[in-house]
C-alpha cells in the first residue's frame, strides 16, 4: 500500500512539475520582445509552448522581426538566429511543422540566406561523420519535408518561390548525391509553373551551375527586398548551438530503420569548432558560398567596408587628424 501511495504521488509530482512547465500562447507572446533582443530565448519559450501553438508562434515572432527597424542584415541575422532557436525547441513530432512554417513565413530574401546556412549545419546529411544512412533514407526525408513545407506555404504568399527555397536546401545538404536528387525534388513540385520555372530559371542561377550564383531571378520573380549581404549577416548574427534533431525529423519520416541508420541529418547548429572563426572579434562562418572576407555592422570597425582608411572610431588619424581617406566629392559614385 504504501509502495502504491508513493508511485502515485510521485506521478502527481510530475504532472504538476510538466504543467509548471508550460505556457500559454499569450504568455508566449509577451515574451515576443525578450526574444528579438535575445534570440536564443527562443528555444526555452517553445519548448514551453504545446506543439498545437508552437507554429502559431514561431510565425507571429517572424511577423514582429518583419516589423522592426534596421537594416535587412540586420533583420536577416535576426530571422537566423531566432528560427535556428525555435526549430532546437521543437515538441516531438512537430520538427517537420516548424520547418515548413520557416519556409511560409521568414521573406523570400532572407531564405537566401537561411537555406544556405542550414544545409550546411542542421539539414547537412555529413554534419556527424560517424553516422551514415542511405541515399534512399535521404531522398525520403527530403521528399517528406518538401512535402509538408508545400502543404503549408500553400496559403502564403510566393508559394513557388518558398518551395523552390525548400528544395536549394535539400539540394546542398545532400552535397551531391544522389545524383537525380535535384530532378526528383522538382518533379515534387505540385505546381506546374513552379516545377518548369525551378527547373529552368531559378535553381541553376541560386546554386551557380554554369554561371555566377546569383537568386535574382527567384527574387524577382517574389517581387521581394534586395538579397541581403551575408558577410554583413554573418557579422552581426549569434553563435548557435543546440540538440541534434534527426531523432525527431526521422521519426516523422517514419522510416524502418531511424533509429540506427538516420541519425545525421541534422546537427547543432554551427557546432563544427572550424565552421567559425574570430578574427578581430569579427565572426565569420564557413561553408558553401560563406567563406568571405569578414565584415561587420560597427562603422568604426575597420572590416565595415564603408571605413576610412587610416580612422579611428572618432573619425580622426591616430594623430588626430583628418581620417586620411577622403570621402569623394557629391554625387560621386563609389
């Protein structure tokens, strides 16, 4: 009896701790602000949520970053780290969910920039080299979460752009193979226009086969912002790091085998030690396309390109002069 009185009240003890736990979407929502300055607050706010609010969420803090002042670095940098947080804070089951609500909800400029950035951290199929798993494991995620993206962008603006996002970053997360992997996702596609558009107009360009890699054709095909610089975006974002996720992604896949074969698709953000370096308190990442010259938002940091040469952070000549490059007379272009 006594054995009986202790199991139950120590079931109770953890109901009470779960439900201590977890907050309501407008709790969440007062948190909004919290998360914009600190986005990696992100991921304790969402796992706090239910998984039937956690999307909900995750769009209305898009919704606020869209909102705020700054420029699209800035905000990019913004929607990078913010959502690399919320996908780490994912319920069981819902990871698929929470992607595919990134791909309908961050502006199509910015995804230049999150589609990169995660095919080569948490969607990079050889982000832990001890784990391995076939091609066919990998074109069933892919497909299974180009899938369920489709599903939801099918309400947001730009649906065929966003897809055509979704699939450059199953593209560059399978560094290259299978081979077919890129007529497979298009043919996955369920819009006409957008499976002949991919083919032939966007995906060369964004992946730079046979030309400079340039998204311009898909951004103006969105109408969208200017493609935001990612050395600048780079510059200002924040080191993340968080859990594995490919238990839950692979789970939802419902493949035969996860446990033991799928275990490697996604991995903590930015967690490889030589993926960013520190130069002159500037962070720079490397990967695909992002081993560039460092850059940073500070104006009086000499890797700012608009920094006069010879300045200091007063504007002045370490002798305290004029800064020693002129600013060209106005109306000249430079």
């Amino acid at each position: 009896m006594k054995k009986l009185l202790m199991v139950i009240t120590m079931a109770m003890a953890s109901v009470l701790v779960a439900q201590d736990k977890t907050i309501s979407s407008a709790d969440a929502r007062g948190k909004i602000g919290e998360i914009i300055n600190d986005p990696a607050a992100m991921t304790s706010v969402m796992k706090q949520l239910a998984a039937s609010d956690q999307a909900s969420f995750l769009a209305d803090v898009n919704a606020a970053i869209a909102d705020m002042p700054g420029s699209p670095e800035e905000k990019t940098a913004k929607y990078l780290s913010v959502n690399s947080a919320a996908l780490k804070g994912a319920q069981k089951g819902n990871l698929t969910t929470l992607v595919a609500e990134v791909f309908a909800t961050v502006p199509p400029e910015a995804l230049t920039i999150l589609n990169e950035s995660f095919a080569s951290n948490m969607f990079n199929r050889n982000a832990d080299p001890t784990k391995t798993y076939t091609d066919a494991q990998y074109v069933e995620i892919a497909t299974n979460l180009l899938a369920k993206v489709q599903e939801r962008t099918a309400t947001a603006d730009n649906a065929g752009v966003r897809n055509a996002f979704a699939v450059l970053m199953l593209i560059r997360g399978s560094n290259g193979s299978p081979a077919d992997l890129r007529d497979t996702l298009v043919g996955a596609l369920k819009d006409p226009e957008t499976r002949s558009l991919a083919q032939n107009e966007w995906l060369s360009p964004a992946l730079g086969v046979g030309q400079e890699k340039t998204y311009d054709p898909m951004l103006g095909a969105a109408d969208a912002g200017r493609q935001p610089d990612p050395d600048m975006v780079l510059a200002v974002s924040l080191k993340c790091s968080g859990d594995a996720l490919v238990a839950d992604l692979a789970s939802e896949c419902s493949l035969s085998d996860a446990s033991s074969s799928i275990t490697a698709l996604l991995s903590p953000l930015f967690s490889d030690p030589n993926a960013m370096d520190v130069v002159d308190g500037v962070s720079t990442l490397s990967g695909e396309s992002l081993s560039r010259l460092p850059r940073t938002m500070d104006p009086a940091a000499k890797y700012n390109p608009t920094f006069k040469r010879g300045a200091s952070a007063r504007g002045t000549s370490d002798q305290g002069e004029s800064p020693y490059e002129p600013g060209g007379y106005p109306g000249q272009n430079f």
